[in-house]
C-alpha cells in the first residue's frame, strides 16, 4: 500500500479539494484525509499509478507537490539536514564573502558546486582561500544580520524530537555556523568544515578532512547504526549534489528547493512546500504540530 501526499505553500493554502477528489477518483485510491485545511491532504493508493509523472509535471504547474511513498514506516526516527539552502534560507560562505569584497565570486562557485558542476573539494579549498584576511568577528556579524531559518524547522525539530526521533544537522558548511544553528532549532548533533583562524583572522583555510558528499553519508550510516536503527527509519533532507548520496540512501530522502540536477535524481521532491512538508510526509497533521 502507497500514500499520496498533496500539499503547497503554508504562506498560499490554496490546495483546490477538488484536485484532490479528481485524482483519487482516476487512480482509484482510498479515503481522502485532510493534514491541514487547504494546505496538504493525502489518500492511499494500491500501487504506484502508470501516471505518477505525468501528473507531477501538471500538479507542480499549479504550485502543488505530489510525493508518492510506501505507507507502511513512513514516520521516521531520525532526521538528518543539511544546513544552508536547507534549515537556513542562505548559503554562509557567500554572506561572509559578501562582506569580504568577493561576494559574486564567491556565489557563482557555490552555484556549480551545489548543482554538481565542480568537484565539492576543490570548490569549498577555492571559496574558503578568497576568505583569507576576513576577521572572524564578521562571522557574528553574519548570524546576527543575514541568518534567517527556513520556514517550518522549529516545528519540524520540535515534533519529531517529541515523538522520539533523533536529529542531525550535516553541513558541507562551517562548524561556527552549525553550532549555533543546532543548538537554536534543538539538533542533537552537528557536523561540519572548520574554519581555521589565527590572532582573529581568517587564514584562507579550511580544516581536514573535509566534510563532503562522503561524509555526509557517513554521518548517516554510522548515526543510524548508533541508534539501532535500519537506514528505511532515517529521513534525510538536502538541496546540493553534495547531498545526493544521503538522500538516496536515507528512507526518505527529500530534494528541498533543490538544484535542478539534484531533483532529478531523487524522487521526493518539495518545491513549494516548507519544512512542515516533512512532517505531512510522515502523516502528521497539523494539529499534531509542536511550535517551540
């Protein structure tokens, strides 16, 4: 047995009940149950329909996104995020190479990186060498000023660390970033590169290993093998290429506002959903939301 999920934008809440009747209707699904008003609604399905994408392609049109999954295990027990473009609207490096003088440089390497285009490695040593002179008292200028979180993590943090899930914030980003973003929106853990400073400047350099794609699916591994737990209880949410190998390894692995070729390859994607998507994918309602 399969569940479709149907939801949009909090902020538009225009999810048409008549959209969601018509396509239970053609693919011969079973009781409509609303998750929020407007908002996200889902029905089950016996098997996937021969249709699934054509019907995505028409849906997203409409400013909806369609997730078609296994209903059995759907509510997980470990969360594990990437950190810019993901829990926070920016990506930190290019705000700090705004600050540096180097900002459009910086942006359009960080574009290719996280589309696949470059080699994550080489991109984050590049990016990180034009940072070099920067004082790391602009690192708090940044998270006081230009940090915003994504819509609907603190409700996503507070309601599955509530029904016992675990969560970890896996960043390709700066641990003086993570540290202060896990402990805002109640992460478990955190992982990230280090940026490296001396007498109070930064010096170019980032601290090995470097935390990449690998890693990031390390961390998933070796976390849900410290639980105890199979990989199928695990949902990973990401938006870069460096995200990839976590979200196709994960149960339920979420393409966030992802890049074009990241989306490509995973099949659960929200576009115009926020973060409380992840929280319907697993079949809470809104009701059931905790709002730190």
């Amino acid at each position: 047995m399969y569940v479709v999920t149907l939801l949009t934008a909090p902020a538009a809440a225009t999810l048409d009940p008549a959209l969601a009747e018509a396509l239970r209707n053609a693919w011969g699904g079973g009781d409509i149950q609303w998750l929020a008003p407007d908002e996200a609604v889902e029905f089950p399905v016996a098997q996937v329909p021969d249709t699934l994408w054509e019907v995505w392609g028409s849906v997203q049109a409409q400013g909806v996104d369609l997730i078609l999954q296994p209903m059995q295990g759907r509510r997980k027990r470990l969360l594990i995020a990437d950190m810019d473009s993901t829990m926070i609207k920016q990506e930190c490096i290019d705000e700090l190479a705004d600050l540096a003088g180097v900002g459009a440089q910086v942006a359009g390497i960080t574009a290719r990186a996280m589309n696949g285009e470059l080699d994550f490695e080489q991109a984050l040593r590049e990016r990180v060498g034009l940072l070099k002179g920067l004082p790391v008292a602009v690192i708090d200028e940044v998270l006081r000023s230009r940090i915003t979180l994504m819509p609907g993590g603190p409700a996503l943090l507070a309601t599955m660390k509530a029904n016992g899930a675990y969560a970890a914030l896996v960043s390709g980003g700066f641990t003086q970033f993570t540290a202060r973003i896990a402990a805002q929106l109640g992460f478990d853990e955190e992982r990230a590169n280090r940026l490296i400073a001396v007498d109070g400047t930064l010096t170019g350099d980032v601290g090995q290993p470097i935390l990449g794609k690998q890693a990031k699916l390390d961390a998933l591994l070796e976390i849900a093998a410290r639980l105890g737990i199979g990989l199928d209880q695990a949902m990973a949410v990401g938006d870069g290429a460096n995200d990839l190998a976590m979200l196709q390894a994960a149960g339920a692995g979420i393409a966030l506002h992802a890049k074009p070729s990241v989306a490509a390859q995973v099949p659960m994607r929200i576009n115009h959903g926020d973060l409380t998507a992840l929280l319907y994918l697993q079949g809470y309602s809104r009701d059931e939301f905790i709002l730190p």
